[in-house]
C-alpha cells in the first residue's frame, strides 16, 4: 500500500468512527454483546490511542501519554472506570485533528526511517507502521459496524 492510498484509507475510517460517534448515544457506549466482548467506549478509545502512537511515531512532538486503560490486549474494566463518552469522543477528534495536520509536514524521508521495535509493521519502516495502522483501524471499524446493528442503528455502511 502506498503512502496516499493509506492515508485516504485512514481518512475514510475517520469519517465512519465519526459516523459512530454522532448516530450511538452515549447511554449505548458500554453495552456490550457477551461479557468478554468490547464496547463502543473502548474501541473509540483505543483507536484514538493508537491514532495518538501514530501521530507520535510520525514526528509532531506530541507529549501526551496514552491511557492505558486503551492499550491493545488490555483487560476490560468495570464501567465506571472509564471516561465519559463525551471525554472519550473528544480524545478521538484532537487526535483526527493533529493527524491531519502532522500530514502536511510528514516527508518521504521521515516514512523511510526504521519503525521503533514492537511497534508493527509490515516493511520495518514508519511506511509500514502506516500500513499497519490501516489495517489495525479498519478492524475496529468493522467491530463498530457489528456494534451499530447489534444495537439497533442503521448500518455504518450501506443502507
């Protein structure tokens, strides 16, 4: 995958986390289909939190630290441990917002650069990590998707 085709990818699961966010009302973000299974909350955290990792990953001196509470493989916690929905929702946009703008400086030369080790990737360079990150997102998507209907909303894509 190049490098535009990424990129139009990441924007096009942006826009359907986007789709989530406004048609599941916070009351919904911490049902879940069977007890081991995630909720909306999570998963917009974590992609949130992996959005963050990328933007770090791609150069834009972003400090924050990522709540572990959204680590892939992290255990599910009780419900009130977590933030609000509106918290979490908002996580997501300054995410989206500092993405798009690391964009507009990322080089050929900064993607060429050896990916730091344990972060995936498919090729061993921030290239690949981007790739990773398609898929990675893409995935979670599909989780939302699935979460969309099985609560009863019109599905993410299609009719």
């Amino acid at each position: 995958m190049d490098y535009q085709s990424s990129i139009d990818t990441l924007a096009l699961t942006g826009k359907l986390v986007d789709r989530v966010i406004e048609q599941i009302p916070p009351s919904q973000w911490l049902q879940r289909p069977a007890p081991h299974s995630t909720h909306v909350l999570w998963i917009v955290g974590h992609v949130a939190t992996t959005r963050g990792l990328l933007v770090r990953l791609l150069g834009s001196g972003l400090e924050t630290k990522p709540n572990p509470l959204f680590a892939g493989g992290s255990p599910l916690q009780a419900n009130g441990v977590y933030p609000s929905s509106s918290a979490v929702a908002d996580l997501w946009r300054e995410m989206g917002d500092r993405f798009d703008e690391t964009l507009k400086t990322v080089s050929l030369g900064d993607l060429q650069r050896p990916s730091p080790e344990g972060v995936p990737t498919f090729n061993g360079r921030v290239s690949g990590v981007l790739a990773a990150s398609v898929f990675h997102e893409a995935y979670h998507v599909g989780q939302l998707g699935y979460l969309m209907r099985w609560l009863g909303h019109s599905p993410l894509l299609g009719r």
